[in-house]
C-alpha cells in the first residue's frame, strides 16, 4: 500500500541569508501584542474599580494605538525592502521603504512621548508635596516639548518636497538628530526614576514598604537602557560603506520597537499593583500598600511629623486623615481614624485595619463577623 506523503505549506515568513525582514515582523507583532494585553488588563482593573478614567489613563492608551498604527507602518516598510539589501530593490520599492519607514518613526516619538506623559501624571495624581509636584510639572513640560521639537525634527529630516526620501545627500546628520532625540529622552527617563524617591521618602512608611514602591517606578530604568541599544545599533546603519540603509535597519527596529513597548509596559506597573495583590491568597489579597491608594480625585495623606511638630501637636495621639485609594475606594489607615488607645501597639491596628478593609471590600460587616466569631 502506498503512504501518501503529507504536503506541508510553506512557512509564512522566513528568514534567509539575504532577507531578515521576518526577525522584524515577528518581534514587532510579539511586543505589540505583550503591550496591549497589559495596557487592557490595567485599564479594565482601573475601570471596575474607579468607574472612569482619567488623563493618564487616556495618554496610555493613545500611546498603544499609536504603536499599533507604527507597527503596522513596520510591518508594510518591511514588506517593501526593510531586511533587504538596497542593490536588489527597485527605485519604487525603496521610495516605499522610506515612506513607512519615516511614518514609523514619527509614530514611534509621539507613542514614546504620551507613555512618558502618562506616567509623569500618575506621581501627579498622587497629590506629592509642592517641591515634587513643581518638578513633575516641569517634567510634563520638558516632555511636551522634546515631543515637539522631535516630530517637527523628524519631519522635515530631509529635503522638500520629499521628507521621506533617505537617499544620500537630501537629509540632514541623520544620525546627530537621533542620537540628540535619544539622549533627551533618557534624561526624561531618568528623571521618571528619580522622582519616586523624593515622593516616598516625604512620607511617613516603613523602609520596606517604601523599598517596594519604588521598585515599581525603578522598573523604568530598563527604558534608558535599551535606548542606548538602540542608538548604538545604528554605527552601521550609517557608517557602511556603500551605504545599505534596508539591510542594516533590522538591528535598530528592533531595539526601537523594544524600548517603545517597555516605556509604556513600565507606565502601567505602578497601577498593576491591584492586580498582584489581588492575585495572593489569604490576607495578602487585602495588603494593597496605602501610599499607592492615594486618590487620584482629591485624597491625601495628613501632615507630616515635622508638619504637626511645628504646630506643637501631640504626632502620636492625632488622628490621621483618612485615604482614599488610587481607585476611588475607602482605605483604612493605620489609625483607623481613630487615636491610639492607651498601651494599644500600632501594629495591631494596623492589621485591624487591614482585615476591616477586606471584609469591607467583600460586602460584609467587620462587626457582626467579630461577634459571630465570640458567639459559643
């Protein structure tokens, strides 16, 4: 009897000695799609929660479609000769090339600058003391402005009325304007790193709790780092000789679509900080730290020891002020609202606080369990 071989199709991209287009596609598609199922998953537990979203929120997502559309730009520039070397394509195709190319790179600066944005907003809505809040202001302007100047810049790279056309001779020192882009953006990333310290470290908390905090905001430093990368993956895209523009763009794209998928993975951790917590067991599900429930609509912490010292008020038997969560909830703080009782132990009621708050959260009241729990 005779076997009927099977018929397979052929791979749907490839990679051969003289095209690495598929590297591009693959790697692009994969960080796309890693980008917009964190981006749905911290919007969706946003939105359960605080029945809304607000700025940052809105600049996030801006910031995934704008990468969607750029690497949808990518994909169509490797389709005509990204991958490719220059002395096999076609006039045509190159011109095609350099338009989604170009297009791509705008995309990339405006998505880049709205995860930044989006970030710098969040510390905001933590409602930091003056000093902090001043300086995110000038972060959000010193963003707002790179952003500008760098789609204005991008955009007119080479002569009219042809911008897109990267052949030798019509464009300005490619290779100083993006290295002179990248440095200002890491310097905003830097910056985005360094801020968190100053925030948590106004705050009455213990070291490690503090320690945790910013480990969400540090996170960033991955940004600055990958666009060194970037930048230094793009000697040969300049320096070849004879120039092969299409062939020595597959490193850079790939290190530029990496960094542009962390900068706006790293914006969403701090608000993720829900979701982990939601995913332990037992009391840790409730143990949401309380500076990262700070409400983004108004709440905010008491005044701080040296605050209240200086109006000669009594730190240990003032009440604090009441929090509101990151979402919009009620949280218990470690007072309870209330002054601490004679040889009572602040621990204790800080983990009083913390079961009330989680029975709150699951609709059931904190006093009748307590006398359920005392009943023979």
């Amino acid at each position: 009897m005779e076997q009927q071989e099977e018929v397979l199709s052929p791979p749907f991209l490839k990679v051969t000695p003289h095209d690495h287009a598929a590297w591009v596609i693959l790697s692009s598609c994969l960080l796309l799609i890693l980008t917009v199922i964190v981006v749905l998953v911290t919007l969706i537990s946003r939105a359960r929660v605080l029945r809304k979203l607000v700025l940052c929120d809105m600049l996030l997502s801006l910031a995934t479609i704008l990468m969607f559309v750029e690497t949808i730009c990518i994909n169509f520039a490797c389709s005509n000769g990204l991958g490719r070397h220059r002395n096999v394509l076609s006039e045509k195709l190159f011109q095609s090339f350099s338009k989604f190319f170009y297009a791509s790179q705008i995309l990339a600066l405006a998505s880049l600058a709205c995860s930044k944005a989006a970030l710098t907003l969040l510390i905001i809505y933590i409602k930091p003391l003056t000093a902090v809040l001043y300086a995110c202001r000038g972060l959000l302007g010193a963003i707002a402005a790179w952003s500008i100047a760098g789609v204005v810049a991008l955009a007119a790279q080479c002569d009219a009325p042809r911008p897109w056309d990267f052949s030798q001779g019509r464009c300005v020192n490619q290779q100083a304007l993006y290295i002179g882009l990248g440095a200002l953006s890491i310097i905003t990333d830097v910056a985005l790193v360094i801020l968190p310290f100053f925030l948590v470290f106004q705050v009455q908390l213990p070291t490690r709790k503090r320690l945790t905090i910013v480990s969400f905001f540090c996170i960033r430093i991955l940004v600055p780092i990958f666009m060194i990368f970037c930048l230094t993956s793009q000697n040969q895209y300049f320096d070849a000789k004879p120039p092969d523009k299409t062939w020595h763009a597959v490193h850079p794209t790939i290190w530029a679509q990496a960094t542009l998928s962390i900068s706006i993975i790293t914006a969403c951790i701090p608000s993720l900080k829900r979701v982990m917590a939601d995913l332990q067991t037992g009391l840790m599900a409730g143990r949401v730290t309380e500076f990262l429930e700070l409400s983004i609509s108004g709440g905010s912490y008491s005044a701080t020891a040296s605050q209240a010292n200086n109006s000669g008020m009594n730190t240990t038997a003032q009440p604090r002020q009441t929090l509101t969560n990151i979402y919009g909830v009620d949280t218990i703080d470690e007072n309870g609202g209330e002054a601490l009782h004679a040889g009572e132990k602040r621990g204790n009621r800080t983990r009083k606080g913390y079961m009330n708050s989680i029975l709150r959260g699951r609709g059931r009241d904190p006093k009748k369990i307590m006398m359920m729990m005392v009943k023979p």
